[in-house]
C-alpha cells in the first residue's frame, strides 16, 4: 500500500478528503462527526454519529467508498421525551443521544442509542434515508453494540471500564440478565464497543476514551467470554491522529478490512479518520507500523467514485432546510420559516429569554477545518431586521462555552451592531438601514474566532474581541456556527436571512 506525506495538493482541497488521484487525506471528514460506527448494505456504507442535543439529530451519512460522503437522513427529527429538549426550564447540553450502533438485519436499519437522562431507543427503518420510527425501550445501555447473531439471538454489549453483554428479546428489551464480560485493565474508561464475529471469534472493538485515546480489539470463542485483550492502536504522535479511537471496524467488497475511528481534533470538535487494517495473528492491527496515517490509497471498493463535497453554504430557496443543519434542541415550528418570505429563512420570537444558551429557535452548523492549517473558515450571513421589535437581539454566532457572536440590537427603536463575547457585551456600532453582513472568521489550528460586519458585503470592520474557542464537557459537541434571534423584552419581532456562506481563506 501507498503511504504518502501530506502535500501541497492536499493542503488546497479545502473540506474534502479525496485528493483525486487515489489517494485520501485524514481526516476523512474535517468536522465534528464523533462516535462513528458504520455498515456496508450492498454496495454503500453508512455512517451514524453522535448529534446529542441538536435536531434533527442522530444524523446518518452514506457513501460509496468510504472517502466521499453525503448526507443520508436525520434520523430523529425532533426529540419529545422530556421538556428539557425544548429548552422549557431545563436543558441538555452535554447530554442528549450518545454514541448509536447502526446495523441492518433481514432488510430493516437499526440504530440503537441511549440518552443518559431518559434511557433506551431504537429507531428503525426499511431505507436508510427514512421514514425512521423512534421507540423508547424499557431498558437503556451505554454506548450500546447491537449485534444480531448467525444463530438468530441478538445481543448488546455496553458499559463503561466494566463491560457487559446481554441478550435481547426481539423486542429489544432484556432477554437475560447483564454478564459481566471484562473488566478494563490499562486504565479507567474501557467504552463504546462494537461486536463482529471473524473466523468463529467474537471481536469487542473498543477504546479506552480521552483525548489520549487507545483502541483495542477484545475477542472470545464465546459471546460471554472469557475475552483477551490486544492494543490495535495507540498514537500520540502530535499532529491530526494524535489519540485515534473508537469507532468501527470494516470489510469492504473486494476483502480489504479498514475501521473509521475519531480524533479529538479541537474547538471545531472530533473528526472521522479513515485507516487501513492489517490482520496479525487474529488482532485487527490499525494504521501502518503502529502509526495512524495521514494520507494514504483509498480502500479498494471495486469502482472509482467521484468527489463529493458535504454542503455548508445555503441560499435557503428551498422549502426545506438542507441536512447539514440542526437547531439547537428541539425547534418551535411556529416561529420560524422558509416559505413566508421567499429565498429567506425567517426566525420569529417566541419566548423572552435573557441569553443565547435559552434561545429557541437557534439554528445551528458544524464548521469544516480547512486541511491548510493556515486557512480559517470563514462563515458569513446577509440579515435583514425591519421586523425587529426592541429587545430583540439577531445574528450569527460561534457556540459552545464560551460562546460569542456579533449581532443586531434593537434599542428604544434605534438599531446596534453588537459584539458579545463570553456574556459580556465588548463593542457596538450604530446601524440606520435595514440589512447588514455579518461575518466570522474561525480557525480550529489557532482556536480562535473574530468577528466582523459590513454594508456592501465588501468590505468588512472588525467589532470587539476574539473568542477563544474551547471544546468544553459542559456542551461536549464542537464550536457550532449559529443563526439566531430572541427577545429580551417582547416576542413577536423577527428578521430574514438572506443566506449563509462558507469558504476558506
């Protein structure tokens, strides 16, 4: 196989893996798609990821050869198990569904997840772009793998340092009590397990978590044990795979094994990473050498597939949003809209609220990391605030914690440019017309996100400070690039943007 350095061609590809010459570049997608576990169905694979809070959430990618994704479904549209997700009083930050375990058994799609406050779900569906139907199950597991017998049983494994499997009725409630498979043994943390069954062994594919993560393989020619243990990987080279871990473990068409694992990748959040496996002695051994690798051939699949680009950007002219979107926790369908104003997206006021983390109705978006660790992303809207009512607050923001944004304020019938940083307000800037660009310019190798605006959307001002952007527990997803609109004082008033737009600089 092909190890390569990473080149200058690499380097210019933007937000895509491919480098169109056979070869792909890690991260396999530059932005926050963590917990990875993924399925090959016929001839396509399918990723599902971790969305915790965010909806439509637990979202679903598809692709043909492991390297080019695209957005498949969003498999829960809207979470209404407890009042948090509406951000009634409560929330979810931090928690929300955590790691899914996707299968396909006698042609049904499976995703099997947990929320550590409300317990149990499975979704299913015929197609894995949707329709999927939700079911809470009577019993909830952590970081759950489904695993459907040759022999027709099901079983789950799950738990954190101590891990267990159960059997499960069809159903999926309990069969049988937890069995207390094995017990991590380097360290505290042994988690988000995967089960395969290879050449008669049942496979644990696991990881001892934290930024410092180390992939091991458990396997048994018993589903109960007794289980061995192997290291597959641990590489703490600084640099893009520095902790590579936990996710899954693939066969592709032609006989090739590959796994998908996530790094810890900053603010931006926890990036895919695609490697090469070699069989040893019975142990998946990842990467090549002990090292995981930067750029590399692409999996043998059978065919050569096309480019493809996952969107950022939206014109929003069209009656639905686009799948890169999620609002932050469940939206209000009733106060916001794509068709009252056509070619814009319409947020309106449902709910006095005091900051952006109690704002309903803020739609967010993971921001892709430039493969040129140079080049910031940059991410601009074109806002128009004549239905503002005073108190309102509108914008465009970088959320996690601390969060910042710049945005419009309306004062006692007087409009400001704001710039908010940590809850504190840094700078204003009065505004006499009815539209504006607003603009920030975030870069995940430098931490950092300043903020700008302008009249003419050609040239920008820079307002207020930089946010030092952090990937925070207390939110546990990466820094997100937010629209928004609430009242301080009032509901009622809403604004109108335009579009949204990506690039790199």
């Amino acid at each position: 196989m092909l190890t390569l350095a990473m080149t200058n061609a690499s380097s210019a590809q933007k937000h895509y893996s491919d480098n169109g010459n056979g070869t792909y570049t890690n991260p396999v997608i530059p932005a926050d798609f963590p917990d990875p576990d993924v399925i090959l169905v016929n001839d396509t694979y399918y990723m599902v990821t971790t969305t915790m809070f965010v909806f439509p959430g637990v979202t679903v990618l598809q692709s043909k050869d492991l390297v080019n994704w695209e957005y498949c479904s969003n498999a829960v549209p809207r979470f209404d198990f407890s009042k948090c997700y509406d951000l009634d009083s409560c929330h979810r930050y931090s928690h929300g569904q955590w790691a899914t375990s996707i299968k396909h058994h006698n042609g049904k799609f499976y995703l099997l997840f947990i929320t550590l406050d409300e317990g149990g779900f499975i979704c299913t569906a015929s197609k894995a772009e949707g329709p999927w139907e939700i079911r809470k199950l009577p019993k909830g597991f952590y970081d759950p793998g489904l695993f459907f017998d040759d022999d027709g049983k099901i079983y789950v494994t799950h738990g954190y340092s101590k891990i267990s499997v159960t059997e499960l009725n069809p159903d999926f409630s309990p069969k049988t009590k937890d069995s207390l498979v094995f017990t991590g043994d380097i360290r505290r943390g042994l988690e988000g397990m995967h089960v395969y069954k290879i050449n008669g062994y049942y496979y644990l594919y696991g990881t001892y978590g934290g930024r410092d993560g180390i992939q091991v393989a458990l396997r048994s020619k018993n589903i109960y044990g007794p289980f061995e243990q192997k290291v597959v990987i641990l590489d703490t080279t600084p640099g893009i795979n520095f902790g590579i871990h936990q996710g899954a473990l693939l066969r592709t068409q032609t006989g090739e094994w590959w796994t998908i694992l996530f790094v810890d990748s900053g603010p931006f959040g926890r990036f895919p990473s695609l490697q090469p496996v070699t069989w040893t002695d019975g142990w998946p051994m990842v990467g090549v050498n002990g090292k995981a690798v930067v750029t590399y051939k692409k999996p043998g699949v059978g065919k050569t597939w096309p480019v493809k680009t996952l969107p950022a950007s939206d014109e929003f002219n069209n009656k639905d949003l686009g799948m890169q979107w999620g609002w932050n926790h469940n939206p209000d369908a009733a106060n916001w809209s794509l068709t009252e104003r056509k070619g814009h997206l319409r947020l309106r006021t449902g709910k006095v609220v005091s900051t952006l983390r109690e704002a309903r109705n803020t739609l967010t978006q993971r921001p892709f990391a430039s493969y040129d660790p140079n080049n910031p992303t940059i991410a601009t809207t074109k806002i128009d605030m004549s239905g503002m009512k005073d108190g309102d607050i509108a914008g465009l923001a970088v959320f996690q914690d601390p969060y910042a944004f710049i945005a419009v304020k309306q004062v006692n019938g007087s409009r400001y440019i704001i710039m908010v940083n940590d809850g504190k307000a840094i700078d204003s800037v009065s505004i006499d017309r009815p539209t504006v660009y607003l603009r920030t310019v975030a870069s995940n190798s430098t931490a950092t996100a300043s903020f700008e605006y302008s009249l003419d959307n050609k040239t920008f001002t820079s307002l207020g400070n930089s946010l030092s952007m952090r990937f925070n527990l207390s939110v546990f997803t990466g820094n997100k690039f937010c629209l928004f609109n609430y009242a301080t004082k009032k509901t009622g008033g809403h604004v109108d943007f335009d579009w949204f737009r990506t690039k790199f600089d």
